[in-house]
C-alpha cells in the first residue's frame, strides 16, 4: 500500500480515551464538520481617510524649523 492510499484511508477522528455512544461522535462529527466548511473571512475593507477630521489637524510631513519662513528654505548663518 502507497502513502497515498494510507492518508485516504486514515481516519480522520480518533477516539483516545473513554467510549462515547452514537450519538456523542455523531455529534462531535456534526461540529467539526460545520467548523470545517465554514465561509472564509470576508476581505478587509480599504480604509480611506481622505476627509476625515483628523486629517483637518496635522499633516504628514516631518516638523521643519523653516516651514514658517518665506518658503524658501534656507540654513542659518
């Protein structure tokens, strides 16, 4: 026998310790596969924060002691 063949035909549950009736695998089989099957998350919304308010109070650019001046900048002398 192939691996291939050992993985198709391993069982996919195990029962280590106790016995569990019917109804308690059948149960235990209901859930996994529930949580197996379930929908993808949905993708993450692109945020845009063109005109929110924040945006109104500071801007993006690093803070410059020549920001102020002529709008040229120039070093001290």
């Amino acid at each position: 026998m192939s691996a291939a063949d050992e993985t198709a035909t391993a069982p996919a549950v195990r029962v280590v310790r106790g016995n569990p009736s019917d109804d308690e695998l059948a149960a235990l089989v209901t859930v996994l596969a529930a949580a197996s099957s379930a929908a993808a998350p949905a993708e993450a919304p692109v945020i845009d924060t063109w005109g929110h308010p924040t945006r109104l109070h500071r801007d993006l650019r690093a803070f410059s002691p020549y920001a102020f001046g002529s709008g040229i900048a120039r070093p001290p002398r």
